[in-house]
C-alpha cells in the first residue's frame, strides 16, 4: 500500500515539468490576451523552485530526478536552437519551432528585462535562450536547497 502512493506521489512530481508548457499554451492563447505580466512569471519562478524542491525529494536516484526535473527543458533548448540556429527559415518545422517556444512563455517577460539591462534591441531568439537557462537555474537552486537541507536533518 505504501509503495503504491509513493508510486502515486513520484508520477504526480513527474508531470509538474509539463506546467511551463502548459502555461505556454495558455500564454499563447486568447484565454491570456498573448500576455503574461511580470510579476505572474516571478511567481512562476517560486513556483518553479519548489518543483525542483519537490524532485529532490523524490525516492529515487538524485542525479536521475535532476535530470528529469530539467529534461523538458533541455528537450526544448536543443529543439529551439536546432529550429532557429541551423535549419533554414524555409525548412523549419513550425510545430517543432512553436513547442521549444511554448515551454519558455512563463518566464519571457523576466528574460526580455534581464537582456535590456545590457543590450536594448529586442531579439526575442537571446529572450527564449534566457528563458531556459533561467528555469533551470531556479529549478536546480531549488532541487540543491532540498538536498541540503534534508542532508542536514539527517545528521
């Protein structure tokens, strides 16, 4: 029976790396107006942080949930450099193109202030490329803060 709801609570932690997704679709979306204010992606990024706080506290092997925790968006990293850095503008794969973009929606607004602190032109392509390192910045901030903490409660 135990096993059963750790089984349960690990696949509940797992699809959590689907939200930033998600929430992209929504972003882009009339539901959301193709607009996501800044302080709701501040609040994505505490959102975020606990994820990686709720992976490292997955019974399983920490390199492992680390891996997975961020896999969603190294898939997408790599699909979104792929898409706008080596194939030409006339062989892309607009679905291939517009899933990597969705992923990194919750947190444009955060990377598009972060690049005008040292470049003012707008390239949304360094904006997206932003997005991904900053979200797994936060999650891998996240998952660290758990580890030490449970380590140092296990002392």
């Amino acid at each position: 029976m135990k096993e059963s709801s750790r089984r349960k609570e690990n696949i509940k932690t797992y699809l959590l790396v689907l939200v930033p997704l998600l929430l992209g679709l929504l972003i882009n979306s009339p539901i959301l107006g193709y607009y996501f204010p800044f302080l709701l992606s501040l609040l994505f990024l505490g959102f975020w942080f606990w994820v990686g706080i709720k992976f490292a506290r997955l019974d399983v092997n920490r390199i492992f949930s680390l891996f997975i925790g961020n896999s969603l968006n190294i898939i997408s990293l790599v699909l979104y450099v792929w898409s706008f850095f080596i194939v030409a503008d006339e062989n892309r794969n607009l679905l291939l193109a517009a899933f990597p973009q969705f992923y990194a929606m919750p947190t444009l607004s955060i990377s598009a202030k972060i690049y005008h602190l040292t470049d003012p032109k707008v390239l949304t392509n360094e904006f997206v490329i932003i997005s991904y390192v900053l979200m797994s910045i936060v999650f891998t901030a996240g998952f660290l803060y758990e580890a030490k903490v449970n380590k140092n409660n296990k002392k």
